[in-house]
C-alpha cells in the first residue's frame, strides 16, 4: 500500500462529501493553502448546459471589486488618436499591421487582446481563438472605446467560458487577499453567470459550485 504523503495527511480529516457555506469555505481554503507563494482561489461552477448547442453555450466579462490580484498585460489593435487613448490607458503594446505580424510571428504574451473593429484582425482568427484571445464585440473587446475597455482590463475585469463539460473555472483572487474581498468577487463572478444563463438552459441552471486554490483540495459549497 503507497504511504500517504505528507500533504496527503494534512487533508485526511476533510470530509469529502461535506457542502459547505461559502464562507467557510473561502477560510477553509486559505488555511490549507500552504504553498511558498501566493496562491489563486479558483471557483469551478458545474452548469446544466451543452455548450455544443449555440443557444446553451454561457460566455461574458466581469469586473471582480475587488481586483484579480494578478498584473494583466493587454495588447491593442488600434491607430492615431485611438492608439494614444490606449496607451495613455496602460495598454502594454499598441499598434496595427505591426502588432498583427508579431502575434502572427508567435508573440503571444497577453491576458487581453483589444481592437477597434478593423477588418484585418480576423486574420488572426487561427491564432488567437485557440487561447481564447480573439477580439470579441459581444465581450466588448471590440469597441472604440479602447481606453475604457483598457482600464476595465487592468482592474480586474475577467472572462468566463463554459467549457465542453459544462464547467466554468475561474480565479477570484490571491490567498493574500481578505475573506471580504475575495467573498465579493465570488458573489460578483456566480452573479454574472448566473445572469448569464442561456435561453436553451433546461432544468437546474446551477448544479454545483467548488472553490479551490492552486496546489490545495477542492471545497463543495452549498448550492
């Protein structure tokens, strides 16, 4: 029989099956997250959807109050006056034909991608889609005004996707962050989603809910 590690050992008087406030279980987590650094609190949302049918797929933006903890690089496609706006806002790289070779070249590094609707930025369809980086006028990454949607980024505003298993994951903060904060960036993201749900959604919306954090065990919250 393989021994229990040592982490294994910490976590052996949790029950399991044991559905907790949220809370207590946002305490719980961060008690149990022990790692040398700053870990993330991750909410994984089970969802009754088929994101293979359109009209159940569930995708959108939050702004968590209390910020993501994490510095957000953000790319802009965008010229003259509009380009100034997004790099007076904090964009880390601006630019049009030149930025679109150096993503098309590999260079990758961004939380965000932000346009100005532009035609040619529907060349990098191929590129950015698989990492969920393609400018979106539904998600408002396709927008004029690009140093709103800059700010927004730098703030804490997040995207949440559904993914083919009918799960959503996403950080809501850093260990370091206060029980307060991180409780209400967990109400703002459920609440989102929740205004989220699609018109193709049958039966119970929100099946069940888990927090986490980056190396620790998952938490079952009371739905």
């Amino acid at each position: 029989m393989a021994k229990l590690t040592k982490k294994a050992k910490s976590l052996a008087h949790l029950d399991a099956d044991k559905l907790y406030g949220v809370d207590e279980a946002l305490k719980t987590i961060k008690e149990l997250a022990t790692a040398k650094f700053d870990e993330t609190i991750e909410v994984a949302l089970n969802l009754g959807v088929d994101p293979r049918h359109a009209d159940q797929m569930v995708r959108g933006m939050v702004s968590l109050p209390a910020g993501t903890g994490k510095e957000m690089k953000v790319a802009v496609f965008a010229r003259a006056d509009k380009a100034a706006a997004a790099t007076a806002a904090g964009a880390d790289k601006v630019g049009a034909e030149d930025l679109m070779e150096d993503m098309l070249a590999g260079n990758l590094d961004y939380d965000r991608v932000i346009a100005t609707p532009m035609g040619n930025v529907g060349r990098l369809g191929k590129t950015l889609g698989p990492k969920g980086l393609m400018p979106n006028p539904k998600l408002g990454t396709v927008t004029m005004d690009v140093a709103e949607a800059v700010k927004a980024a730098k703030a804490g505003q997040v995207e949440f996707r559904v993914e083919k298993q009918g799960i959503i994951h996403s950080g809501i903060g850093k260990k370091s962050f206060s029980d307060a904060d991180l409780r209400k960036n967990f109400d703002a993201l459920v609440d989102a989603v929740v205004k989220a749900k699609p018109s193709g959604s049958k039966g119970k919306y929100v099946r069940k809910i888990a927090i986490s954090s980056t190396m620790g065990p998952g938490l079952k919250v009371d739905v």
